[in-house]
C-alpha cells in the first residue's frame, strides 16, 4: 500500500457484508475522491492478514456464524488491535459492532469473545430489533439526526469509557435509548442503509478523524439530503 494515500480497509467481505454496508466503503470512497484526496481501498477476505497500515477499517453486519468467525480470526491475526493503537479509525456496523467489544451472544444465545477493542458487551435480547431508526447524535460530534435501519437480536451494554453515539427517538439500537457508541476513534453503530449513504455527516466525521483535521471543505449533497428528508419524514410522519 503506498502511504500517501488514505488507506481503506475493508474487513472481512465474504463474512460480514449483509444489508449493502460495504457501501459505506463506497461513499467514504466517494467522499475524499470528490475532495482530492486520493485513496486506496483493500478488501481482506477471511483468510488473509489484516493491514496495519489502514486509516480506516469498516465492519459490516452478518449472520450469528460468520460474526464468530470473524471475531476468532480477527482474535488470532491482532492487527486490527494494533492498527487502532497506532491511531486508525474503526466504523462497524450491527455484527461488526457487536464483535469489536468484550463479549457477544452466539446462535444459542451463548457467550461469544469478541476483539475487545472497546468496552461494550453484548447479549442476545427478548426479540429481534426490526426496522427503521433515528437518533439524535451526541452534540460533540456534530453530526445531524441519524437515519438507518436495523435488524438484529443483539442488545448492548456500554462500559464506562465509551460514550453512546446516539439517543434513539425511533427504534432500538443498543435496548436503553441509545445507539451505537464510540470511544477515541473507534465508532460502531446498529445503523444499516448502509449507514454512510444515508448520514453523510457521519461518513465526514470518519474522514475527519482519519485525516486529522477539524472540518472538511463541504460538498454537493442534494441526493443525500433528498434521501434523508424522504426517510426522516416518513419514519417521523408515522410516529
Ligand atoms: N447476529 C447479530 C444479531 O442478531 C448481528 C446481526 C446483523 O449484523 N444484522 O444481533
């Protein structure tokens, strides 16, 4: 990988892909290209290394087997760990996020070790969380209103030294009012749509962190916005 570039690192394709979230590598992607940032983006398949040199790793959803998979390899390879030690972003979604934390529930509800790369712990819940969500993002973060769907069993417990992304106003997300949390910067959401396309402010806040700055030059996004007041107004209208 050559290191002027802004390195993207997707983990995992042929385990944890579910509900198009490898197309939040696609609008990250999208989103430094239309800024001149030049990038580079690696695909790691199950059975090959992961990168240390990433400045963003993503995690996608996936099914109870392929989530244990993931988290025994990723266990046993340790780069992730020490990617984000060096300093690297992480964004996971659903099975991604579960699997970044200290514990998660298996297909029997069992007890499963996760990469512990953050202090979160997840259980198997009463009932599969199924549908749209919104949430308000933590002020410090400035990024608007989420929109996504979610669709898992899961619910988690945050631990002190991480901080909840998100209130929910919509939906279940991690089961006590809030969504998603991130700690330094390490981010990990319930949110499908995928996640990035449909909150591009949260996308900007990777890209942000990755290169280190405070604000990025703002860009074109009526397509996006059209998006979110479409899906905002729906999900709202109902309530
Ligand atoms: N298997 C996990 C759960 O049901 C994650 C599901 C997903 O990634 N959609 O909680």
């Amino acid at each position: 990988m050559q290191s002027d570039k802004l390195r993207l690192i997707w983990i995992y394709p042929d385990l944890l892909s579910t509900y198009g979230d490898q197309g939040n590598v696609l609008v990250l992607e999208q989103r430094a290209r239309r800024r001149n940032i030049p990038v580079e983006t690696v695909y790691v398949r199950s059975a090959d290394p992961i990168p240390e040199q990433g400045d963003v790793y993503l995690l996608g959803g996936g099914e109870d087997r392929p989530q244990i998979l993931a988290a025994a390899r990723l266990r046993r390879d340790g780069g992730l760990g020490r990617a984000v030690e060096r300093g690297a972003s992480v964004f996971a979604v659903c099975a991604g996020y579960q699997l970044i934390g200290t514990v998660f529930g298996g297909e029997e509800g069992q007890p499963v070790e996760g990469v512990g790369l953050i202090d979160i712990g997840s259980r198997r819940g009463e009932r599969r969380a199924v549908g749209e969500i919104v949430a308000e993002v933590d002020p410090e973060l400035g990024v608007p209103t989420l929109t996504g769907f979610e669709n898992h069993m899961g619910v988690t417990d945050l631990g002190p030294s991480v901080r909840p992304l998100s209130r929910t106003v919509v939906g279940t997300g991690n089961g006590d009012g809030t969504e998603g949390c991130y700690s330094g910067r390490v981010l990990g959401t319930y949110l499908h749509g995928p996640a990035l396309a449909r909150n591009p402010g949260l996308a900007d806040l990777l890209l942000s962190w990755a290169m280190g700055v405070e604000t990025l030059p703002p860009i074109d996004d009526t397509w996006h916005e059209r998006l979110r007041d479409e899906r905002l107004g729906t999900v709202l209208g109902r309530q």
